[in-house]
C-alpha cells in the first residue's frame, strides 16, 4: 500500500511509502495510476541530475578551454566567433558576480 496526495482534478501529486499530513488515500503499490505516476517521477528525477550535470560539465569545458589558451595548444581566435561571444559573456556575468560577493561582505564563494 502507497500513500497519495491528489490535487483537485484528481491527478497524483505525491506518493510515499508511509501516511503523511496531505494525502488523500492509499493505494496498492502496484495499482497502473501509481505505477505510471513513479515512472514519471523517476523519468523526472533523472532528467533534473542530467540537466545539473550539464550546467557542471559547462564549467568544466570552461576551464579546459582557459587551460588550453593559457599553455598556447590553441588560441581563443582559433575558437567560433559564437563560442568566444559566450565564453566572453560568462566569464563578465562570473567577474560580476565576485564583485557583488565582495560587496555583500560574505567570504564564501560566488553561488555558481
């Protein structure tokens, strides 16, 4: 048995293993509504760890182009005028960032 929580078209808005506050029934485990709703929820969960790992591996590549800049592999003019318009664009939203930590007073790196 599973506990739900239904919003008011009656769509399944949470489902958990114990009975909480806002549930609205119980339901068999294995009942195709609730079996369909973990998929999803699951579909979801992984499509939210995918985007978050995007948004690290842009970093990443980020620094790996910096890297190769710096030691002369490649020169940033070598890169797509599109690529460079980014790269420029992040690293001036990055520095303005810093700048406004600073002035928060807060010694903690900018949230990235």
């Amino acid at each position: 048995m599973v506990y739900v929580q239904r919003d008011e078209r009656r769509r399944i808005l949470r489902v958990e293993q114990e009975p909480f506050d806002s549930m609205s029934q119980s339901m068999p485990a294995d009942d195709p509504e609730v079996q369909a709703w973990l998929a999803s929820h699951a579909l979801n969960n992984r499509l939210v760890a995918l985007q978050q790992s995007d948004l690290e591996m842009i970093r990443v590549l980020e620094d790996v182009v910096s890297a190769l800049v710096s030691r002369g592999v490649i020169r940033y003019t070598d890169l797509p005028e599109a690529a460079r318009r980014k790269l420029s664009q992040r690293a001036e939203t990055r520095a303005e960032l810093e700048g406004l930590g600073s002035l928060l007073g807060g010694d903690e790196p900018p949230l990235r």
